[in-house]
C-alpha cells in the first residue's frame, strides 16, 4: 500500500465525504493544511520508494467537496 493512501483513508474516516455532512464539516484551516503537508510528504516519500501515484478519484472528489466548504467557510 502506497503511504498517500494511508493518509487519505486516514482523513477520509476522520472527515465526512457525503452530503449533507460535509455542508456542516468542522475543519480547520489549520487542519487542512496538516492535511496538505502530510499528503504532500507521502506522495514524495512514494515517489522516492517507486510506489505508483495512487490516489483513487474518489479521493480526488472528497478533497474537492472538502475544498468547496472551506471555500464556502472562507477558510481557503
């Protein structure tokens, strides 16, 4: 298992990733940002080791929706 997969699954399970929860998240700017430099540090550490990229679209949509309620928040 590739470590960025480790962390998504991580933050998946801690974050909701359906509506209509993910309209009441509670997540911090500073949340997400530990968020973004924990992914970026596994991604760099897959990279170094030869894991493939493998972040699943369905990730790649939880962080979009994630992304839009901060947007909606103010937060980013």
């Amino acid at each position: 298992m590739c470590a960025v997969s480790m962390i998504t699954d991580h933050y998946r399970g801690k974050w909701p990733s359906t509506f209509p929860a993910i309209e009441i998240i509670s997540i911090t700017r500073g949340q997400w940002d530990e968020y973004q430099k924990l992914k970026k540090a596994a991604e760099d550490y897959d990279k170094r080791t030869g894991q493939p990229d493998c972040v699943k679209p369905e990730v790649a949509d939880w962080e979009k929706q994630i992304e839009e309620v901060l947007r909606k928040n103010g937060l980013i």
